[in-house]
C-alpha cells in the first residue's frame, strides 16, 4: 500500500469516527432532553428533564471527549509506527 493511501484510509476511518461521536452528541444534546420533557416529574423542585439535562449530558461529553483523545493517540501511533517501517 502506497503512503497516500494509508493517508487517504487513516483519515477516512477519523472522519467516520468523528461523525459517529457527533451523532452521539447530538442525541446527547439534543434528543434525550426534548424526549424527556414529557416527564415532568419532580426531582427535588426541578423537572425531572432538566435534571437528566444538567446531569446525564455533561458526562456523556467527557465520555467521548476521553474516548476520542485514546482512540486517536492509538491510531496516530500505529499509523507512525506503519510509516517509520514497523519500528
């Protein structure tokens, strides 16, 4: 396989990546709270959706922020690795 591409296929599978972890923010973000107000429920004096909102997205954030930033630093060493020969 020639150096353009690996290139081509290394950021075709970070392009794929991305769009996927976009997709989860996006449910994240937008999704789950719009679906969860039709559970107004209280929770200690707030609805129970902004409490999911406040809470539940926020990590879910971190989670694919951290997700992301291994995922990548695997693949950018593996992919230095591939170009340097195999050492």
């Amino acid at each position: 396989m020639q150096a353009n591409d690996r290139a081509r296929a290394y950021w075709r599978r970070n392009m794929r990546l991305i769009a996927v972890l976009l997709g989860i923010w996006f449910v994240a973000a937008f999704v789950v709270p719009y679906a969860a107000r039709a559970l107004s429920i209280p929770f200690f004096g707030w609805p129970f959706s902004f409490w999911m909102a406040a809470q539940g997205a926020p990590l879910i954030f971190v989670i694919l922020v951290g997700y992301y930033a291994r995922t990548m630093n695997r693949r950018d060493r593996e992919a230095t690795r591939g170009a340097d020969g195999g050492t």
